[in-house]
C-alpha cells in the first residue's frame, strides 16, 4: 500500500475522521461527572444587589446541578450573615469585606474562598435636606446614622477623609440598616451611610426631602465567600461545589440578555432592576484578586486605628484567604500574589 502523502485528498479526510471521533472525547474529559451524592447547605446571606448570584444559584436550580441542596438563611447584613456562620446557626456566609476585617483582627476561625462580586458605588449617604445638607461637605457636625463594623461604616470614613474630615467631625449613631432609616425618617438623624434596598425606601419615604451622596470609586465593596476554617469541621467538596455553583450562576447571568435573571434577583430582594450595577454579574466575577488583599489591608489599619477592634497585632491576611476551592474549580481566576 502506498504511504497517504500528507496534504493529499486522503490525508485531509483522514484528519477530518480522526478530529471528528477525537473531538467529543476531548470534550467529555473537560465536563466533570454530576456528583452522585446531594449535601445540605445553609447559605447566610443579606438581602442585596452584591449576592445576585446566590439567588440566581437557587432560581435557576443551578446548586441542584452540583449536588447541593442550599438553604439561603436571609440576614438584615452581611455582617449578621458572618455572625451567623461563626455561632453555628450556617454552614457558610457571604461577607462583606469590613465584617471579614474585625473578625480577622479578633482571630476568629474562618475562611474566605471566593469573592462573588465587587461593586465601586454600592453604599453612599442619604441625607435631609431640610437639615442643610446638600453634598459631602455639609455633614460636618451632623447627627449620621450607619451600622457599627459593617461596610457602610468603613464608607462612611472614607467620604469623610475625602472631604477633609475624621470619623468625631460627625456626630455617627450606630444602629441596624432598619432603625436608622427610621430614624432619619422620623428626623431624629439628618443623614444615613447604608445600600440598597434601604436607598429606595427612603427616596420614597422623604420625597423633596431626599438628598443622595454618593462618590462612585473611592471604595470598592466586595461580598466574599466565607466558610469556618477547616479545623471547625468544613467540608472541602461542599466548598468546591458551592464555588462551582457560583461561576455556573455567573456564567448564566451573563449570558441572559432578556433581563429576566436581573429582574428575578431585584424581585427577590426588593429594589428595582436599574438598582443592580452591571458591575455585579459579570465575567469574572468569581475571583479572588491581589486587589482583594490590598483592600483588607486598608481595612485592618483603620480598624485598629478607629478603635473598632482591639488586638494589638494585626493579621496576615493572606493567612484567612484559601484559594484551594477556587483553584481546583477555575484556577486562572486566582490572581493572588502568594
């Protein structure tokens, strides 16, 4: 038989078969098999736009896909959320940055595993406009509510630094989201730090009175995956699956050019559709980045500086970081300097 000459009609065909029976193989060697088991998770979470997809997670059954059977345990905060998760009451909890910080500080045992969204302009102040205040500026002396150790707290510094002030240049009462937004209705505050859907409810409640402040960029809030630290008992494969399930709930948002899935997650927390920043469900949303690193770092010192956590020494924050769930789900989506 006469050797096929490489670039002849046979050749080609040849190529063609092998690729065509070679392809699907290939292709089914990439899909993981479905788990053959199903775990219990409780899943704490706060009813807002950063945990999109979690919601989306359980609306598009995209959990059951990994084997999971999730309970979202619905908090006023992340912060509560956390809380939650460390007195045992959930299994993992998505945190806000600054909650992570005070605990880190105090040592409790956790871990974050993933970010799952970063948002540039999700908290800002709403103030009374019948109490003189227009923009930033004006809060000086002013009676602001926020709550405690939380993120809007932390926003809160940030604005006031911006604009030349320090945290006792205004009167702050701490609180939960609820009573200070009843509270600055009631005109017991002149001004709030706090997020959606707590924003929406006031705009409705104070009508010609509302003022918002807000100052896109000068912090990036990001939600976090947080689970105990593995010598509480966590569960390596439910941690890799709900991360799992996390990029498979970001990947069918993106793809979803109907605004269904968007409508269904506002619905599900209770603000509008245009309320839920594009920045949210995104590609690349589930990460974890240097960025991450740098912005806890930020955090740490104002902590301890503001007196909101009272350890003398400050963490490693990469020691509370456990990229291994991630890394075996999508390591290209792990940028951590390590």
């Amino acid at each position: 038989m006469r050797p096929v000459r490489c670039g002849s009609p046979r050749y080609v065909l040849a190529v063609a078969l092998c690729c065509a029976l070679v392809a699907p193989l290939a292709a089914c060697e990439d899909e993981a098999p479905p788990p053959t088991d199903t775990r219990s998770v409780r899943l704490g979470v706060s009813k807002e736009s950063l945990n999109a997809l979690a919601y989306i997670a359980r609306d598009e059954k995209l959990f059951d896909d990994v084997g999971l059977e999730v309970e979202l345990v619905e908090h006023d905060s992340a912060q509560a959320a956390f809380e939650a998760m460390m007195a045992g009451e959930v299994d993992a909890a998505l945190c806000a940055d600054t909650p992570i910080v005070t605990a880190a500080i105090e040592g409790e045992p956790f871990n974050v595993i993933a970010t799952v969204a970063t948002d540039n302009n999700d908290l800002k102040v709403v103030a009374r406009a019948s109490a003189g205040i227009a923009t930033a500026s004006d809060l000086r002396g002013r009676r602001v509510g926020t709550r405690q150790g939380t993120a809007a707290h932390f926003f809160l510094h940030v604005l006031l630094t911006k604009y030349g002030m320090n945290d006792t240049d205004v009167d702050v009462r701490f609180d939960s989201f609820e009573s200070v937004t009843a509270a600055l209705i009631e005109g017991d505050l002149d001004a709030v730090s706090l997020r959606q859907p707590f924003i929406a409810q006031l705009e409705t409640a104070l009508g010609d009175d509302f003022v918002l402040i807000e100052e896109e960029g000068i912090y990036g809030k990001t939600m976090n995956l947080c689970v105990l630290a593995d010598e509480q008992g966590a569960d390596a494969e439910v941690q890799r699956r709900l991360v799992e399930a996390f990029i498979l709930a970001e990947k069918a948002g993106v793809a979803d050019t109907s605004g269904r899935i968007v409508a269904n997650v506002a619905s599900d927390i209770g603000i509008e559709s245009h309320d839920i920043c594009s920045c949210i469900i995104t590609r690349g949303a589930v990460e974890l980045e240097q960025s991450l690193v740098l912005n806890l770092e930020d955090q740490v010192r104002w902590a301890m500086e503001s007196g909101l956590a009272t350890a003398e020494t400050p963490p490693d924050v990469l020691s509370f970081i456990d990229p291994g769930p991630l890394d075996a789900v999508a390591p290209e989506r792990v940028t951590l300097v390590r």
